[in-house]
C-alpha cells in the first residue's frame, strides 16, 4: 500500500487527507442526520395527512432503502466518473425531492418525491462520501471513519431542532421548502473531493506495459506512432500524455483512469467472511433505524410534548456522535477485534429494546436513546473496517455497495412493519421488542462467524499472495507423477549397483 501510494505522491493519513475527512463529515451530517431527522417529520406527516403508521413509515423506508441501495450504482459511477461529480449530481436530487414534497397534497406522492427522489439523492452522496475516505487514511482509517460517521451524531443533535423550528415557525409546506435549501450544502462540500489514485492502479501497469512496448519497437525501428494510429486492436487513449497526467494528478476525473468492474460483484459471497458480516449489517441495521420513526411517536403517544421528542433525538446524537469517534479511535488501538466490539453494541442495544417497553417515563426514554447512540450507533465507524477485512482494500468500493444494498432492503422492510405492528395493537411496544430482536440476532450471527467460515472453509483475501487452485491442482498432480518417475528412477539405480557389486 505504501509504494502504491508513494507512486502517485497522495497523501495518506496528511496533507489533503484531513480535507477529504473534513468534506465527508460535512457531508454525512446533511446526509446522515437528515435520514434519523424523519421521525420529527413523520409525526407531522400523521397528523397532517392523517394516515395510518405504517403506510406513512413507507415514506421514510424507502428513502433509506434509496440512501442504502444505490450504494453500489453510487460507487461504480464515482470510478467512473469521479466521488466529486457523483456526490454534486446527489445533493441537486435531494434539494429536487425536498422542493417537490413541499406541494406534495396527498401522502401517496411523497412516496416518489421524498422517498424516491430525495432518497435516490442520498443514495448518490452517502456510499461515495462514506467509500472515499478509506483511500486517504491507513494507519487512522478506523480513527478517520469513527469522525465520518460521527458526523451523522452531529446532525441528529442538531438537525432536530432546525427541523422543529421550521415547522413550528412556517408550516409543513414552509418548512420543507427551507430544508431543500438546506440539503443543496452537500454541492459546496463535494467540490473538496479528489479523486483516490488506488483507483488509478490497474491503468498504471497498462501505462508501463505501453512505454515498454513502444520502447522495444523503437529499438527495432518500427514507427510506433503511425502502428498505433492505424492499428484498431492497439491500446486505449491511455498512451496520451493528458490522460497520463491525469493518472498522475488523481485530482480530476478521466474515463480510462477508472477501474470499469461490474457494478455488483456477487462473486464477493464466496468469502464466507462477507457473508456473514452482510447478513449481521442487514439485521443491526433493520433494527437500529426502526427507531427513528418509533421514537418521537412513542414519546407523543404516552402524553408527552414535541419538544421532548426532540429533547430525546438530541440525547441519541449526541451521545452517537462521542461514541463513534471513541470506538473509531478505541478499533485502532487492536485491543480487541473489531467484531467483539459490534456484537457486544448488539447485545446491550438488543435487551434496551426488550425492556423499553415497561417504561413510560422520559428520563427512561432519554437513558434508551443515550444506549441506543452509544452501543448500536457506533458500528458504523466499523463497517468499512470489516469490510476491508474480509475482502481486502481493493474491493471495498463493491464491497461496500453490496452491503449498502443488503441494509436498505433490511430498512425498507423493517420500518413499515414496526408501523403496521402498532396499527395492529394500538401502541408501539411490540415495535420495540421486534427491533431488539433484530439486534440480538445481528450478534449472534457475528458470535457464529468463526463456525460459519470454518465450515465453508473461506478462500484467501485479494490481497494475499497465494497459487491459483488450478495451477496449485496441476503442481500436486506433477508432484505425484514425478515421484513416480523418481522411485522408477531410483530402482533401476539400485538394481544396477546391485549388479556391479
């Protein structure tokens, strides 16, 4: 990793790296506190529109499941075309889908303009934003993602009240009109981003292989310039000195500097490791975001006031945004695995939610939430960690989208079915304990990791050096038929001595 990086002179763990950091925070905290803001909105959605709980949480599940969905179309466009260009054409969707909610009359439609516009804009800025900052940090990286996602703490904390503000002050129709100014923030801050040169690696050894090429034509006198121009198989526009420069900057965007793979590589589930990190992803997070529309509705169904509902999503940021960059800074110390620190978050956060249910008073409330931010809020500064881990830096970009992909289907379900359980029994108890559950699960499929690989017996990292199966099948049967030969060899030498003797 060093060489690479000392190759194309980019900063890591330095210099512009903190700008990328910097950039991402911002960013995460229009992205990420936006998405656990909804319950404040949601509330207003029930009582304006009158509609029954779990339909309304469909609005809110599939602008999730947009903002986890197109994880991986979000990451294979950034290679293509750039995270700065992906993460700007994101932040104009969200303001389009925020302006149009705004005259939105009947709650059917904002399942198109908040949930799939609005969600599909926060597909596009949240994978890059989340992927880019894995390519500028090393030694910090878990220290670097704590801050990321941290910054998703931030906003819960203080997003709540702008959002209660605008309401209070201007209107459903008002307030959404100013928020959508709001979200345009994520344009400014995408301008910091660069391009990674890790990405530009695969391009790099084209480069070499061309140079080497064309020297050994020269050397033999063949006019390399008029073989190329006439020639329709020779290599791509990579040979041109701008593209080149390009390479070597990383800090805009060229086609043939991007590794064109496939947008889902299903192949990563042959490595049990991945999978069951995936499915653990998918569960925690089913789990963890059913709360943000459960909480503030909770909170006014036992009698309790809107400024408390904010009051307790405050609790939650804030105590999220000091967790993640505690464990973020606690994983780079490698005191313990960073997957024993997930399934104790799962379990804590799991029995919190078995036993919430019993208690109706805010200072409950406000200690659920406090546990909530602290315990299941901190995976995230993890998830890219473990991912790299499980299949190695190069594919973190697919790696990521597929399981960006996986949690927006755990949210799009999940959030309509603690709604439709509180339509069932006329309170959001049952919510509760079915998020929990979701949790504990989560945990307990980490706990089972080391069984699951073992049984399937997981194949090497990318990364790590080792023999193909089929070159290594071909040297164990030339083992086998040269110790043949060797043993016809060495009788035929023995009964010759024999005879001389």
């Amino acid at each position: 990793m060093a060489d690479m990086y000392a190759t194309r002179k980019q900063p890591v763990d330095e210099g512009y790296s903190w700008v990328i950091l910097f950039g991402s925070f911002m960013m995460y905290i229009v992205v990420g506190g936006s998405v656990k803001c909804f319950g404040i909105l949601y509330t207003e959605f029930l009582d304006v529109y009158g509609t029954g709980a779990g339909s309304t949480a469909w609005v809110g599940s599939l602008c999730v499941f947009m903002l986890f969905g197109l994880g991986p179309f979000a990451n294979y466009l950034s290679r293509v075309y750039s995270f700065r260009k992906v993460c700007l054409l994101g932040g104009v969707v969200i303001f389009i889908g925020y302006l149009s909610t705004a005259f939105v009359q009947q709650m059917e439609l904002m399942y198109l303009t908040f949930g799939i516009i609005a969600g599909g804009g926060y597909g596009l800025a949240y994978a890059p934003c989340s992927t880019l900052v894995n390519f500028y940090f090393e030694k910090r990286r878990a220290f670097a993602n704590g801050i990321v996602v941290a910054a998703s703490g931030t906003g819960a904390f203080l997003l709540p009240y702008l959002y209660r503000y605008v309401l209070d002050e201007y209107g459903l129709q008002g307030g959404i009109l100013i928020l959508s100014a709001v979200k345009m923030n994520t344009c400014v801050f995408a301008f910091l981003f660069r391009q990674p040169a890790a990405l530009c690696k695969k391009d790099e050894a084209k480069i070499k292989e061309f140079k080497e090429v064309t020297l050994e034509k020269e050397l033999q006198g063949t006019d390399i310039i008029n073989d190329s121009r006439n020639n329709s198989n020779s290599l791509d526009p990579l040979v041109s000195t701008t593209e080149e420069n390009c390479c070597t900057r990383c800090a805009v965007s060229c086609n043939s500097c991007m590794s064109n793979g496939p947008t889902f590589e299903w192949s990563l589930f042959k490595q049990p490791k991945f999978t069951v990190y995936t499915l653990g992803f998918f569960l925690a997070v089913s789990g963890f975001f059913s709360n943000f529309p459960m909480i503030p509705a909770h909170i006014e169904s036992i009698g309790l006031s809107k400024q408390q509902a904010v009051f307790a999503m405050s609790i939650f940021g804030v105590c999220e945004l000091c967790a993640r960059v505690f464990f973020g800074w606690f994983a780079d110390l490698k005191l313990i695995p960073e997957k024993y620190i997930f399934i104790i978050s799962m379990f804590i956060s799991g029995f919190a939610a078995l036993i919430i249910p019993f208690f109706k008073q805010f200072a409950a409330i406000g200690v659920y939430c406090a546990i909530l931010g602290v315990f299941p809020g901190s995976f995230f500064s993890l998830i890219s960690i473990l991912i790299v881990q499980s299949v190695g830096l190069e594919k973190l970009s697919a790696g990521f989208g597929i399981v960006s992909l996986c949690m927006g289907i755990g949210v799009g379900i999940a959030q309509p079915s603690v709604g439709w359980l509180e339509d069932a029994t006329g309170n959001w108890d049952m919510s509760f304990r079915f998020a929990g559950m979701l949790k504990l699960l989560a945990g307990i499929v980490f706990l089972c990791e080391p069984l699951i690989v073992s049984f399937f017996r997981e194949k090497p990292m990318p990364d790590e050096k080792h023999i193909p199966d089929g070159i290594e099948l071909d040297i164990e049967i030339g083992a086998e038929i040269g110790a043949e030969i060797g043993s016809e060899i060495g009788l035929e030498i023995g009964a010759e001595i024999g005879e001389d003797k």
